[in-house]
C-alpha cells in the first residue's frame, strides 16, 4: 500500500490517498482539543494508542458481524480504511451519565441508565453540532429512513459487545461517540475512531477517569491513562 497526496486533515487525525481508488490512509496525531476546539493540547502519545486501540476493537466488531471500514494496520500510527462518504452524523450512546448529559439536564454524573439513551448531533462545527432527532434527520435528508433504522441498531449492539470488552479488562463504559460511512456500493459501515479521545472509560474499581476528559479538565495524567487502557486492552487479546 502507497501513500499518496493529504487529501483531508481533521482536529485528530489526517487522512491520505493510496495508489488503491477505494482505500484511503488515516494517520492518528497527537493533537488533543476539547471545548467545541477553544481548548488545544497536545497528548504525547495517544495518536500511536488510539490508531492501535480503534483497530483492535474494530476487528473484534466485525468479527462479531458489525461492518467496519478497517481493512489494515500499516504501522503505529497509521491505518487502510476503505474510502466511504461519512454520515454527517454523530451518534452518541450512554449508559451512564457523564458530560453534556448531566449538564443540559440538571442531573450528577454516575447515574447507571437501566437502557443505554442514543442521542445524534449534526456534524457542522459552524453550526457547533446541533443536537438532531430522528425526524430532523430525515427532514436535513442527512440520510434514508432505512440506514437510520440500521445506524441505530448498530449502535446498540455495539454498545452491548464494547461494554463487554471493557467489562473485561475493569473499564465502565460510560459513553461514547460513533460515525458511520457509506461505501460506493451504498453499505453503511462503522468508521471514524474508537478511543480515550471519543469514549469515557471509568475504572471498574476507583472510578478514575481513563479518557479525554484528564484534558478537557485538567486533571493531569492524560498520557498516563490513555496508556492504561491501551496496556490492559493488549494484555487481553
Ligand atoms: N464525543 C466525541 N466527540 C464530540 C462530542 C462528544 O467523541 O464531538 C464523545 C465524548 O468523548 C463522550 C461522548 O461522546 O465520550 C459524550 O459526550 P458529551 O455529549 O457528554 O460531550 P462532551 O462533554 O464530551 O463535550
């Protein structure tokens, strides 16, 4: 596989094309932000984590029969993805409440959800991403009913088999945030990252917080927790 031209660079990661039309190259950086991209930093080390963590869950999605757009891991930082169009979409799921959930709502954080909530935000950092529901959706065409229906139920299920793998190496789950794409072929399939940077991991044990918001809240430690996760996740599989 060749890299070629930078044809996109994001908050987190650049993304490149390949001498393959249907694969493109997404290199992780280091760069952190938070606070709607006012807050900028930079954590040692986590584009190699979350470039290595993103890969390993999404082997074990597919494998659990959820489409990805994973296709190869080329080096530390560096990943093949097939070429999709992204959803403008992002599909936030909790089962626990954390963040924006208890802010917006007037609640603490910790609450355990008896059913995990699903949210969407409309992607447009102009327009800050406006929280969406299913019928705004569709109204924006964002896109059809039917992978509307499927998005959701991926969704789900996915948090049912990550919250499982966390369970494992003495991670909650609290909540996380998913993009999916759509290939030339029109397959919706899971994309984007699955990290400390788009997840919020709690220790099972001390509730220590083993994700991004170490940056978002200056709580020290970041490098030291991304490292956490990525240890105990390795040591697992
Ligand atoms: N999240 C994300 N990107 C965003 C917004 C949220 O990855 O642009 C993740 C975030 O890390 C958390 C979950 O989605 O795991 C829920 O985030 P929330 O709505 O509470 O907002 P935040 O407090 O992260 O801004």
């Amino acid at each position: 596989m060749e890299k070629r031209e930078q044809i996109y660079e994001g908050k987190a990661k650049k993304v490149f094309a390949s001498d393959d039309a249907d694969i493109v190259i997404v290199s992780y950086k280091d760069d952190a932000t938070a606070l709607d991209g006012l807050k900028k930093g930079i954590i040692t080390g986590k584009g190699a984590i979350n470039n290595r963590m993103t890969n390993n869950l999404m082997r074990r999605l597919e494998a659990a029969g959820i489409p990805t757009h994973y296709v190869k891991e080329l080096n530390d930082r560096e990943t093949a993805v097939k070429k999709v169009t992204i959803l403008p979409l992002e599909v936030i799921i909790r089962n626990i409440s954390a963040g924006h959930f208890a802010s917006r709502y007037g609640v603490e954080e910790g609450i355990v959800f008896d059913e995990p909530t699903i949210e969407f935000s409309y992607k447009n950092d102009d327009l800050h991403d406006p929280l969406l529901n299913d019928h705004h959706i569709l109204a924006l065409k964002l896109c059809t009913k039917e992978e509307l229906e499927l998005v959701k139920s991926y969704a789900f299920r996915i948090n049912e088999l990550l919250k499982g793998y966390m369970k494992d190496i003495g991670i909650d789950l609290v909540d996380f945030k998913l993009e999916f794409g759509k290939t030339p072929d029109g397959q919706i399939v899971l994309a984007d990252e699955i990290s400390p940077d788009t997840c919020r991991l709690w220790d099972s044990m001390t509730h220590d917080h083993l994700d991004k918001d170490r940056f978002r809240r200056d709580l020290g430690g970041a490098e030291e927790a991304y490292i956490e996760v990525i240890t105990r996740l390795m040591e697992e599989k």
